[in-house]
C-alpha cells in the first residue's frame, strides 16, 4: 500500500550525549519493516528526475521497485550497474542536494529517503550475499590508476568490468584514500569501504600501495611498463592555512593530519602508536563538512569545549544539514560571522587565544555567497589551547612536476576536456585533482567518465 506520509522516516541514531564519547557509527539504519514503508513512497515518477540528478545516474526508482518486490539483492544489482561503491555512497552522499532535491514528493513534503534506502540494500547484501570471484575475461589491455578514493576506485570498477587488466597505486599503506584518511569511523566505518574494496579485487582489480606516482615511478615509466593509458585520481591532500600571525604555533594543525590520525592511524584507540593533539578548548576554523569531522573528533577524543568558526552566516554553511545538526545534537559550539585574525601564544609558544573579528555580509562574492566584510572595532579573543583549520585542500603538484606536458590551472588541479582527458596523451583525470575538494559521489561521477574515455580511446587505438 503507498505511503502517503508528507514526511520520511527518520533514521535512528545514537544518543547525541552517549555517541559524542565513542566512535561507533552515529546512524544506526533502517530495519526492513522501515525500509519498504519508506520504499512505498516513492511514486515511480515516470521522466525518473531522481536519476538526472544523480552523479551516476543510477536508475533509483528501479532499485526502490525492488525493495518493495522484497528483493533486495536485486535492488543491490540494480544499484551495482552504475554505483561500485553502494554502502558509501549511501552513507555520505549528500542526496539532499542532489538525487532528492528532485524527487516530487519533495514538492509537497520530504523527498523519499532514497539514500536511506541505498544503505539498507548495501547493509543486506554485505550481511548476506557471497562475494563472487567472477573475474571477466581479459581483452589484453593494461590501466593505471592512480589513487584509490572514490573517483579511482569507481574508474577501476568499471575498466575491470570491462576485462581490463587494472592496477591501482596507492600512496599510502591502505586503500581507500579520503574514505579512509578523512571520513570518520562514526559516519563510515572502514570495514565497509574494505568490503567495497574487496569487491573490486574480485573482479580482478591488482591494489599495489606505499607507491607514490611521481617519486616512486613516474607517469612515463608507467607508459614504460606497459600500460596503455592511466587515469589520475590522485586526490586534492595539500591544506590551505589563512596566513595569519601565530599559524606556526604549537597547538595548530591542519584537519587533513588531526583527521588522518585519527581515522587512518587510529589515534583515538588508546593502545595506538600514533599520537594525537588532545586539545580541552578547541576552535576548528571552516564550515564545510571536513570541518564538521574534526570538530566532532575533538569532542570525542575528551574536549570540554569545541567552536566551529565561520566567517558566514548558517544560511551559508557549506556543510550537509545532516552533519550540522549531528554536531549541535553533540554539543559543537557554532560561532557564525566570526573570522580568526590572529592566534595568541603563551610564554611555551603554544595557543593560548584565538583573537576574532565579527563580520557583516555584503554583496554576493564570485562563489555566489555574500561577502563577509569586518566591523570595525568589534575584535574579541577567544580563549583556546588548539586551533584547527578545516578551510579546504588543494592537489599535491608532486605528479605535475614529475610529468612534462601535463596542465594545471592557477589552483594546481589538472586541466582536462570533456572526455576527462588531460593535455598529455592517454592520461586522463578526475576526482579532487581535477575540481579540487569537492564530494564523493561527483568524484566517482568523474571516474565513470574516465572508465568510458578509456574504453573508447583503446577500442579505437
């Protein structure tokens, strides 16, 4: 029977005052009787806007008619054709501004929670189905990949799929890339993106880690060693700072390295080997999702106070509505129109303050957000002992200056044209090191992209 409801079913979580103590997964997922009452309200539209707007385009109402049917590894297959990585996507894709901000019950009410649902299919056929080692036969042809994150592992998928014989270099000793080192384990445990990973080595995909393309080999010995084309998914990891006085100081660090000890090293744990910044009044700089993530981590690791400071107001906040209110739900402290000047020291030459000034919007900037302008006069200190700076990541320059013939623009990140092709022959591109920090699921929509121009240019070669 359709349900009418205007609104979707929640997603149980964890108690805000139990989870901001522990790094188990904050949202618990549908059960089945949940998952085919929010299944019956989708209305199988028949232009399928949902599926426009997915990066991926994977075919929504399809998967959901499987649901309902109570066929939820043929839900998962449905997804599984133009989505290699299901369980992530469903757990940090933001679908509010993407497949749901299309989907017409949202006219008049809450979109279906399509994401939602594309984790419980993921969910039960991680917990049921048998891994098939299936590899399809070979056509003779030889990828590269460079990186493992989501745009590299999702261009693998496919090329593997095709019976390309495909080799991932990874740079640090897992796999993964920002799934592992930036995501924390409270919003995607690692033993998913392993599994997905898993899945792809069945299908034939070789993961050599610990190489780091552009110092370990180069792009030209790759070609040297018989590969036929490479597709680089090297990621954006490089962090941008404000430039301000006191950045050097003891007690301020970067999201990208409080995160990847955290997540990748595992420094919560308390018999790890990797230490971590512990800070007891902690001010993270940054309002996107990243900044949301290591706010949160630092409440977890024991901090009594933790401030997101932003220069613009909520209406601007970069990060996923989900997150935000997670992080309220924890006990984040948000200051908007607030911007850092200075970081002040004491006698040991660690943080001691954060010195602010409020701010004021003007007229629209050329992000399209409005431009947030000082108030005179209006500078306060915020007592802190660690500043983190979550204000985005650029691509490291290592493989352009090892490479000769490959563009970059102003930003470091890899010019390439409509195919994903670069400006050196038969290497292409996606992912952050193309767009810059941006999300998984665009990411992976590059690598999909990649997979077709590969496949196009060696059919024709």
């Amino acid at each position: 029977m359709a349900n009418l409801s205007p609104t979707k079913n929640p997603m149980p979580v964890q108690d805000p005052l139990v989870r901001n103590h522990n790094f188990t997964e904050v949202a618990l997922g549908y059960s089945e009787e949940t998952a085919l009452n929010e299944a019956e309200r989708c209305l199988h539209c028949a232009n399928h806007p949902c599926t426009q707007k997915c990066p991926v385009s994977v075919n929504i109402p399809e998967f959901i008619q499987k649901i309902k049917e109570k066929d939820y590894e043929g839900a998962y297959q449905v997804i599984s054709v133009d989505s290699s990585l299901p369980a992530i996507c469903g757990r940090v894709c933001p679908q509010e501004s993407q497949c749901e901000s299309a989907c017409t019950r949202g006219i008049k009410g809450e979109a279906v929670g399509i994401g939602r649902l594309e984790r419980f299919v993921a969910d039960w056929h991680n917990e049921h189905a048998q891994l098939s080692h299936e590899k399809p036969a070979s056509n003779g042809h030889k990828v590269a990949i460079v990186g493992s994150g989501p745009s590299g592992l999702t261009c693998a998928g496919d090329l593997a799929k095709a019976g390309y014989e495909v080799t991932i270099f990874e740079a640090l000793h897992l796999a993964g890339g920002v799934l592992v080192y930036g995501i924390p384990e409270f919003r995607l445990p690692k033993a998913i993106v392993q599994k997905e990973i898993d899945s792809l080595k069945a299908l034939g995909v070789t993961v050599q880690t610990n190489v780091i393309v552009g110092k370990s080999l180069t792009v030209d010995e790759l070609f040297e060693d018989g590969y036929e084309a490479i597709y680089i998914a090297s990621g954006a990891g490089l962090p941008m700072f404000m430039h301000i006085p006191g950045e050097n100081l003891k007690g301020v660090l970067s999201a990208n390295e409080f995160l990847t000890r955290i997540n990748l090293m595992k420094a919560y744990k308390e018999d790890a080997d990797t230490p971590v910044r512990r800070g007891k009044k902690v001010a993270v700089v940054g309002g996107g999702n990243v900044a949301m993530d290591a706010a949160r981590c630092a409440k977890r690791l024991g901090a009594d106070e933790v401030y997101i400071i932003y220069r613009r107001s909520e209406k601007e906040l970069p990060a996923r509505k989900e997150e935000v209110e997670h992080a309220r739900e924890e006990g984040i402290i948000f200051r908007f129109l607030t911007n850092p000047v200075e970081i002040l020291a004491d006698d040991d030459k660690s943080v001691k303050a954060l010195k602010c000034v409020e701010m004021e919007l003007g007229e629209p900037d050329a992000s399209g957000r409005r431009r947030p302008i000082a108030k005179e006069g209006s500078d306060f200190t915020l007592e802190v002992d660690t500043v983190i700076m979550a204000l985005g990541t650029t691509p490291n320059p290592l493989i352009k200056s090892t490479t000769k013939g490959l563009e970059t623009n102003k930003k470091g990140c890899l010019v390439v044209d409509e195919k994903g092709l670069t400006s050196r022959a038969a290497v292409y591109a996606g992912g952050d090191a193309v767009t810059g920090s941006a999300t998984v699921i665009k990411a992976m929509g590059a690598g999909k992209l990649g997979a077709k121009s590969i496949d196009e240019y060696l059919q024709n070669k």
